[in-house]
C-alpha cells in the first residue's frame, strides 16, 4: 500500500537494495545471509516485476577490527557470485563518521551519484533499504 501511494504511475526500472554495514557484520552462517538476500530479491522482483534489482558491494572503513572486514569481503563475495550488484564506491572518496560505520553527508551523496550512474536511461531510480531488527527480516520502503 505504501509503495502505491507514494510512487503512483510512475514504475522505476531500477532497485537499489542497500544494507547497511550492520547486517553484513552479525554472525550469521553464508546459508542464511544467502537465503535472506534470495528471499528480498524475490519480493523486490514481485512488487516491481519490470524492474532490475542490484545490490550494492559493502565499502570497508579503514578503522574496522579485521574480523569485521572479513564479514563484509565474506558479503561481498556473496553478492559478487550470485546477484546483479553495484561496485562499492573508490575508497578515495569513501569516508565515515567518527565511529567507523556511519557515512559522512559527502559520502552519502557520492554514493547516491555512484549508483544513480548505473541506470543507462533517465528513469528514476526506486531505493530500498533492508535491515534486521531483532533478527527479523524488514523492508523499509
């Protein structure tokens, strides 16, 4: 219901899943991110079924515990083998916050340019985010 309210007649041909840095680092077997994200790329294709949905690689802050960005390179090759996705944004340009996790205003506009740049027509782009909440599975549309 939300989605039809808010976007009406106008039906984008691209969705953008995008996870935050906090769902690639729980510690949930590859089976189950991997059925998760099977599971989010079905609804996403079923809501818009003209739509092509891409996932974007998880960008790796300098200041995180090794362990952490082998969650993320652990993500990442997922995502690499099995969906449509987006690079993750040049490391030059990819800053964050004070505490490692959260972008930086610059960061999160040169993300939304970045993956805006990957639709070969002008049409609208549809974002969608994804996190766990209590180890639910949620949509945030």
């Amino acid at each position: 219901e939300i989605y039809t309210l808010s976007l009406h007649d106008a039906l984008p041909i691209s969705v953008v899943l995008s996870l935050g840095l906090k769902n690639c680092l729980r510690n949930n077997p590859r089976k189950t991110i991997e059925e998760s994200l099977l599971s989010l790329t079905e609804v996403a294709g079923k809501t818009l079924p003209n739509a092509t949905v891409f996932i974007p690689l998880i960008n790796e802050s300098p200041g995180l515990k090794k362990e952490q960005k082998n969650s993320i390179k652990c993500f990442n090759n997922l995502v690499f083998t099995i969906f449509p996705f987006l690079t993750a944004l040049k490391k030059e340009v990819f800053k964050v916050e004070i505490d490692n996790i959260h972008w930086t205003p610059e960061t999160a506009k040169s993300t939304l340019a970045h993956w805006c740049s990957f639709s070969t027509t002008r049409t609208f782009a549809f974002f969608v985010c994804f996190f766990y909440s209590d180890g639910e599975l949620v949509l945030d549309l």
